[in-house]
C-alpha cells in the first residue's frame, strides 16, 4: 500500500512539474511573440521612418545643387559681365563694348557694315576704328551688370533681346545710357522683364518697340 501510495503522489508530481513547464513555455512562447511583433513593427517603423527621412534628404541635396549652380552661375555671370575700364579707355568704348557683347554670344553690327559679326576673332585689329551701330542679343549671356558698357556708344540705333535668361529690370534701367541714339528696341522671351521693368523705358526715345513672349507683362500695348 505504502509503494502504491508513493508512486501516485510521484505521478501527480510528475503531472504537477509537466502543467508547471506548459505554463513556463506557454509564457515564454507569448513573450517570444510579442517581442517579435514589435521588433516587427519596429522594423517597419524604422523603414517606413528612414525612407522618408531619404527622401527629404534627397530634396534637400537637390536644392543644395540648385543653389550651389545658381551661386556659380551668378559669379561667373558677374565675371562675363564685368567692364573692362582700361580696355575702354585703351581701345575706345564702341570696341570695348562688342568685346563685352560677342564674348557673350550676341552679334554686332559696325557703321558701314552690311552684316552681323557674332565671333569674337572675327574682330578688325584693335587699332581700327569701329563705331557700334546695332547689337542682336539672340540666347546671349548678358546682363545688367556689362551694361555699363553701352557708355561712350553714341550710335547704337537698334537693339534686340531674345531668350536673354539673365536679363532682368535693372537691364532695362540701365539702357537709358542709350536715351540720345537707341531708336529700334525688341524684347521677345526675356522671362524676368516685367512691367516694372518696362516702365523705365519711358525714358528712351524709341520709334518704335517691339514686345512679345513676356510672361510677367500683362498688358504689351501700352509701351
């Protein structure tokens, strides 16, 4: 009876120990899930987090780029555009000045000359005289800042503007350098021409002016 009663209690032991075990796996098994689940959801929190943090640093580096090329962009601009003061008083202003405006990409035209020149070795020797008659700016690299180089030309009759991406207001400020000689003017797909811009042209004595592609001018006719 004795031995009989011993092994029950050890099989109850047993069955004891076994629950016991089930429940210790059974809570390590939630545990372990749980854990997996979040670092699951951590995962794609942090995928989900880092993809966005991606792709604002890609905009961010793309507007760096943007700005970095328009920093470049405006001191070369500022450099090409620059006066040459001694090669002004050297060689006279109507020379200096096509210089300035064939070094751009623009064409001139001298007083008894029947044809644009638009390359800059194309030039007489520097000991010619040269009188600046008409200026064709078509794509050209110019802007307000070479202007000051119209100073001096007396005879520039006719000038054209077309698809001069730095050319702005000021520019237009700038032509009244030109009030006494400056007859024919054409502004066509200059996009920073505005009104504002046009209003300074008041002070030209133009016969006539010609305006067209300019998205920030609202009303042509009135010029």
């Amino acid at each position: 009876m004795a031995g009989s009663q011993r092994s029950r209690e050890a099989i109850q032991l047993q069955i004891q120990q076994d629950w016991a075990n089930r429940e210790y796996i059974e809570i390590i098994t939630v545990s372990i899930k749980k854990i997996t689940d979040f670092l699951n959801s951590f995962d794609l929190s942090c995928r989900s987090k880092l993809a966005l943090l991606n792709e604002k640093l890609t905009t961010l580096e793309r507007k760096i780029d943007y700005l970095e090329a328009c920093v470049t962009k405006g001191v070369l601009n500022k450099v090409f555009n620059a006066v040459d003061e001694e090669r002004r008083i050297k060689f006279g202003p109507n020379r200096a000045c096509a210089e300035w405006l064939l070094r751009n990409g623009a064409s001139v035209k001298f007083k008894n000359h029947s044809e644009y020149l638009k390359d800059y070795n194309g030039l007489p020797e520097e000991d010619f005289p040269l009188i600046l008659e008409e200026v064709f700016a078509d794509g050209a690299s110019i802007s307000h800042y070479g202007f000051d180089n119209f100073k001096g030309c007396k005879h520039v009759s006719k000038i054209q503007f077309h698809n001069c991406t730095f050319l702005e207001n000021v520019a237009m400020d700038k032509l009244l350098i030109l009030r006494e000689c400056l007859k024919h003017l054409c502004i066509s797909n200059c996009q920073d021409i505005t009104d504002l811009g046009l209003l300074k042209l008041a002070g030209l004595k133009l016969a006539t002016l010609e305006l067209s592609n300019l998205r920030y001018v609202e009303n042509k006719k009135i010029y």
